[in-house]
C-alpha cells in the first residue's frame, strides 16, 4: 500500500486516511493507496464499510496540478482506477469530508456511495479557472445527483459551496460533528444496520430533465463572463452531454473535450497564473519565520477617492479604521461616498444592510492627525506631491507609535525619499492600492532601501484577511505596474497620431483579452491624475528633447475633458451611464492634431494595434526583471492580470512573451527600432535570452 494513504479500522469500518501533505492532492500513489486498502477491505469478512477522508486540514483538495500532462509511471493507477474501484466496492463507501473537496477530490467522493461533511467544509468543481473542465466523471455525476441547473452554474462559475448549501443542494447526505473519523464511522454503521442498498451516482437520472432552451440560455448568459476563452463553453457541452446522453457516452464526451482544454493555449497560461499567484508570497531573503507585526487597528490619511477605498477594505476586513482629513467638508464627502458606495452593493443585493452598518460603524472620521497615535498601520493617500508626502510623514514620525507601519500609497513617487523624512525608514513602505480599492486585488507592496524584513512580512500577511494579492516591488518611477503602463499608453497614444481613433485602439485590446482598452481605462481612472503628475515630472525631470511625446493627453484635460467624472474624456458619457460613446469632438481634435505634426494618417489593423501595444509592455517589463525591480516574471504577469486586466487565460505579458518566443519577439523590436527609433530597442535580457533560445520561465528567483 502507498505511504500517501494508511488504514485504520474502526467498529468493522475501514477508515481509509489520505496522507498527502499540504492539501492531500491525487498524486501519483494516492490512487493506488486507496485502491489497495479497498481489495483488503473487501476480501476481509470482518470489514463492513469504507469510511475515505483527508488527514491533516482538509479532505482531498484535488489533483496535482505539476501533474498534468505529463506521463504517469509505469502501472501508477489513475483517478479513472480509484473510480471505478469506488463505485465497484460490494461493501459502502463513505467519504467524510472537512476542508475541501475540490475538482478531483469532489469527483472521487462522488463515486463513493455517501458523502457527510462537517460546518466549514467546501466544495466546487473550480477546473474551468484552469482552462480545462472536471475531466473524472464531474459534468456527468454532478447534474445526476443535484440537478442540472444547479450543476451547471457551479461547473461553469467554478465557484465553491460552503456545506450548508452543500447539504441543501445534496451534494453531502449529512453534516457531522466531532472527531471526523468517529462521525463518519457512526454513519456507515447506520447504513450497515439499515441495509441500504448502495447508491451509485452514475445511475441517478431522475433529476436531468431542463425546459426547453436551458442550454442556449446557458450560453447566452456567460457571452460576456466567458469572453474569449474556451472552457466555460465546452464546460455547458458536457453539462449538455450528462443530460442528453446515457452516462457512459457523456463520459466519453467530457473526456475527449477535457483532453481538448488540457491541451490548449489557454490552461497552459491559467496554469502558469494559479502557481504565479501562489509564488508572489515567496521572498527569497525574507523568511517564512519572520516575525510579523498584527494589525488590530488602522489610520489612513485622505478621505478622497483612494482614502475612502482604503478604508472601507480595512473596514470590509473587520478592522477598525480611523479616516482622518484635514478639512470637515472633504471629510464629510469622503463618509457619504463610502456610505453610497456600500448603499449600492446593499441595493445590488451582494451585501446585507447589517453588513454595511457594521462596516460603516468600524470607521471613525476625524480632522485630527493625532488620531494615528494607537494605529499598528498608518497609511498615507494624500495629493501626489512629494513635498507634500514628505512633510506628513515628518508629522507622522512624531506622532504614530514606535513599532507602527507608515504606509505610502503613492503610485509613482520615490518611497525611499519619504522614508528619508522620518527617523524610522526601516518601518517606511510603499502600499500601492488600486482603484477602485475596495474592489481591485492586487497590492503593489514597494520595498524601500531600509525597510526591514519585519515590516515587509507584517505588509505581505496584511494582505490575505484585506483579501488582496500582495506583490512585492522594488523603488523606481512607476514602480512596475504603471511603469510598464507608460510604454503601452504612449504606443495607444501614437497610434491615435497615425490614424486609429480611441474606439479602434479599445476594440483590438479588449478583443485581445483585455478587460477594457486603455481610453476607456483613463477616462474611468480620470485622465486629470495623470494630467497632474506629468507636469509635475515635467518640471523636476523634464524629458529628452528628441524622445517622442503626444499632445492629445494634454489637449483633451485643458478641454476640461477628464473622464467619466465630467461625462466627457477619450469618450462622451450620458447621465448616470458608464458606456462609452465615440465623440466627434474628439475624432476632430485628433485629426486636427496629426495634421499639426506633419503626420499623414493611414488605416492600422487590429493585429498592429496589439503588437504595438504590447512589446512595450514585455520590453520594459525584461528590463525591470534585469534590474531586480520584480522577483519573478509570474510576479509581473500577476501584476498586470489583477491590476491592469491582462487576459488571464493569455497567463500575463511576460508568459505571452514566451508563448511567442523571445527570438521572434527580439526580432520584432529590432524591425521597430530600425524604422521609429531607440524607443524599440530591445532590453538587454531578452537579447541574451533569445541568443540562449532560453525564455522568461528559466529565470530563477535566489
């Protein structure tokens, strides 16, 4: 018997324990542990019942993901074996379940012949994240057993469901308490003494039946969630199978469209993304053990726009926020637009009214900055001006306690010149939120020159109860987000001089992939801020003289065209309407422009459009990896997937990159660079890399 599973019997029951730390996943050996304990059991007459659950944390989470696609040892059983072995078994099987049942551990217990799950457990069939869709029977067994309907929203959404729901939906027959083992022993004991007939999942068809039509308004429903990618899609062709084919043809359906999605493009870039995400928390130089300081209570400086997002996420995260202004009436306009923002989810139905009261009750506004005395994180959202910054942090060093972080949320400015105001630069940090912050999950955590290890892990653990993916970074103009940001506005801003208008530009991004275009994106982010902090570089770093710059960015804000907040920027905006409308104002402006510069307009396709926009992005992000500014490429393509609304089914710009293969993208910027100058000319990284016939993924962290 495998080392991963070990067997213990309880009262003529069979507890058969999976051993496989951290989340027990289906590795190779797994299945066959199982296997074997089942044949003993069977042929041991003083076994009654199977009882199959999870040592450690959680039942079976899954399977191992490193595995996929890969050739499995010589006579290694499969999932299909343990399957088949489960359904086969002449005696009942339990499965007993705390943690998770996810993906291929959900498709196991639905093989077993009962399922109990305690207060807390999950279950989901999140595959689709993946790109692929439940490939052991999941699509088939699913529907069979909850219905339908319900199988084919948590199959397509991949979402979880907590056991409560689980047990309404009847996916667990019951919730336990106490020791898991006992419990589920007392169950299949019950089951003996009753002499229930074994129930197979498979055979299960009298909850198939869907009105006429569910399917087309299946996939009507998921045109703009599923936009572009192929596994929601093939995910309602086998929900479809289960429901209009007997169960051995739709298995044989789902697994020739699983073996279609594990092959594609797309799983390999959501792959690459679900163990990026999971990498960004690993910091070579900052141990696992690194003393952390708890944030039990804290102050944000500014009650504007980002402030207020701020607050509310620490408010959302169930800890008190004091909201301090240094004026009544901004402070009083921050209050009503976090108030309106939550009457809105409230109203939307997606929060209840107590949850809001209880939010809003954590939030203390104040116009006095000594309020910050008894915050563990102080967190700055002030004017984006350096003088400004640094003359509040001098303030802040004299007020905040000895041990509190002084969080900036400056998005360009350098952190290590704030830090240098205070007598404390080693509790100094950059915490780059994104807007909107109550909504966005990535955290841009900006590492300074003296900022301790202690200060960087309590800001990296803050994350997780913020619920955002904290990304660390180091100091430069833009940090890595907005910096790699700079190259793609400027090549969508010159192709508005060559010809294309903003809804051309828009189009090709957002059929790319993208969640939205890059006007689209200024007018929601307010082309104003921008605005502001050009002419602030302008005047402290003014650019070189021959480098290439549009004037439509400074055109459009001295028209008093800021965005959606004044109903007119790239676009025209009606009342209480987010939707972009082309204005001719602003065709006339840019034409008007191309003819001032001497540039003759021609018709630009969608393919130039993104190739343009996108080597900026992948050049400029080599060079930051070449300056150790990011730990990681997957570090990178995270940034711009939460951040910026990169594709995540294209796994980000620097795994794109190597999907194109660094050799032809060296050759495209070498094509550029000859023919618009030194703008294209490709970062030293790739040049080695592409040399090397080497890409982003053979970078090494340490």
């Amino acid at each position: 018997m495998s080392s991963l599973v070990r067997v213990e019997t309880q009262d003529g029951v069979a507890v058969i324990a999976v051993d496989n730390p951290p989340v027990n996943a289906l590795s190779v050996g797994v299945p066959d542990g199982i296997i074997a304990a089942l044949a003993a059991g069977a042929a041991d007459p003083g076994i009654d019942a199977f009882v199959l659950l999870g040592a450690g944390r959680t039942f079976i989470a899954g399977a191992d993901i490193r595995e996929f696609g890969k050739p499995r040892p010589p006579g290694a059983r499969t999932i299909f074996d343990l399957i088949a072995a489960l359904e086969a078994s002449p005696k009942p099987v339990v499965a007993a379940i705390h943690g998770t049942a996810l993906g291929g551990g959900l498709e196991v217990a639905l093989a077993c012949h009962w399922r109990v799950g305690v207060e807390g457990s999950q279950y989901g069939l999140p595959e689709v994240k993946l790109g692929i869709l439940p490939g052991a029977g999941g699509t088939q067994r699913l529907p069979r057993l909850i219905g339908v309907e319900p199988a084919a929203k948590l199959i397509v959404s991949g979402d979880f469901v907590p056991a409560r729901k689980a047990l309404a939906l009847g996916i667990v027959d019951a919730l336990v308490e106490g020791d898991l083992a006992a419990a589920g022993t007392a169950f299949a004991r019950q089951v003996v003494a009753e002499g229930r007939p074994l129930r197979l999942v498979r055979d299960m068809n009298d909850k198939l039946a869907v009105p006429d039509g569910f399917f087309d308004e299946m996939r009507r429903s998921i045109a703009r969630s599923g936009r572009g990618q192929v596994a929601p899609w093939r995910c309602i062709d086998c929900v479809e199978a289960a429901a209009t084919l007997p169960v051995d043809q739709g298995l044989k359906r789902e697994r020739e469209l699983f073996e279609e999605c594990l092959a594609s493009p797309q799983s390999k870039a959501l792959r690459h993304f679900f163990f990026a995400e999971r990498e960004v928390a690993k910091i070579p130089d900052v141990p696992k053990d690194t003393p952390t300081r708890p944030v039990a209570k804290a102050a944000v400086i500014g009650a504007g726009t980002m402030g207020g997002g701020i607050a509310m996420t620490f408010a959302n995260a169930g800890i008190p926020v004091t909201l301090i202004e240094t004026g009544q009436e901004a402070l009083d306009r921050g209050l009503a637009t976090m108030r309106a923002n939550y009457a809105r989810t409230v109203a939307s139905g997606r929060m209840p009214q107590a949850t809001m009261d209880k939010a809003m009750g954590l939030v203390v506004g104040t116009l006095d900055l000594g309020a910050v005395a008894d915050a563990d994180i102080v967190i700055e959202a002030v004017f984006e001006d350096m003088a400004v910054k640094k003359d509040l942090f001098g303030r802040l060093d004299d007020i905040a306690k000895a041990d509190a972080i002084l969080a900036t949320n400056t998005s360009t400015l350098d952190v290590d010149e704030i830090a240098a105001a205070t007598r404390r630069p080693e509790k100094v940090i950059g915490t780059h939120f994104f807007s909107p912050a109550n909504v966005m999950r990535l955290l841009e955590v900006v590492r300074g020159a003296k900022t301790d290890k202690s200060t960087i892990a309590s800001t990296m653990a803050l994350a997780r109860p913020l619920k955002k993916v904290a990304v660390l970074v180091g100091v430069c103009d833009g940090f890595v987000g907005n910096r790699m940001l700079a190259g793609y506005m400027q090549q969508a801003l010159f192709l508005l001089e060559e010809g294309c208008l903003p809804q051309d530009v828009d189009k090709a991004l957002y059929d790319f992939g993208f969640a939205m275009g890059p006007f689209a994106m200024m007018d929601l982010a307010g082309n104003d801020v921008e605005w502001r902090i050009r002419k602030h570089r302008e005047k402290t770093k003014p650019p070189p003289a021959d480098l290439r710059r549009s004037a439509l960015p400074d055109l459009l804000c001295e028209a008093g065209r800021f965005g959606q907040k004044t109903a007119a920027g790239w676009y025209r905006y009606e009342p209480g309407d987010r939707t972009p409308h082309p204005d001719p104002t602003v065709e006339t402006m840019i034409v008007e422009n191309s003819a001032r510069i001497g540039m003759r307009r021609r018709a630009i396709g969608a393919d130039e459009i993104v190739r343009r926009c996108l080597l900026p992005l992948i050049n400029e992000g080599a060079r930051i990896l070449d300056e150790g500014l990011a730990l990681r490429p997957g570090d990178i393509d995270v940034i711009w997937v939460y951040g910026y609304g990169f594709p995540s089914y294209k796994g980000g710009p620097m795994f794109h990159a190597d999907q194109i293969g660094l050799p032809d993208v060296l050759a495209q910027l070498l094509r550029l660079e000859s023919e618009q100058g030194r703008f294209w000319t490709p970062s030293p990284l790739i040049v080695r890399l592409a040399e090397a016939g080497q890409g982003f993924s053979s970078l090494k962290v340490g």
